[in-house]
C-alpha cells in the first residue's frame, strides 16, 4: 500500500509555468515596476509642492499690494 501511494506521487508530473521567465529577469520587472510607481508618486508630490508655493507667493504678494494701498489711502485722508 505505501509502495503504491510513493508510486502515484513521484510519477505526478511537475506543472510547468505559462511564461518561462527566470527569476532574475521577473525581479527586475517587478523593481521596474515599483521604480516607476515612486517616480510618479514623487512627480506628483513635487507638482502640489511647487503649486503651493506658487500660490503662496502670488497671495502673499497681492496682500503686500493691498496693505500698501490701504497706508497710502490712510495718508491721503
């Protein structure tokens, strides 16, 4: 009976993989693939970055605009 079931599993054939890709090769996809999703997180990151200190001087400048009219409208009163 033992004899029997060694016989079953060792004639089981191995399956073999759809893509024959060596390991090496599947790892440097997969890094590849990660490398590109932190560079466009990173892209984007940078792009809000540089948005909001844009936006930040543009507001910061019209303020300065603002409160200079505002002393001169003062002077002139």
């Amino acid at each position: 009976m033992i004899i029997a079931i060694t016989k079953i599993t060792i004639n089981i054939p191995t399956p073999i993989p759809a893509l024959k890709i060596s390991p090496t090769s599947s790892q440097l996809v997969n890094e590849n693939s990660i490398t590109n999703t932190i560079n466009k997180r990173v892209m984007i990151f940078c792009m809000i970055l540089l948005f909001l200190i844009v936006l930040k001087r543009i507001l910061y400048s019209n303020y300065r605009k603002i409160k200079v009219l505002q002393t001169s409208k003062k002077h002139l009163i």
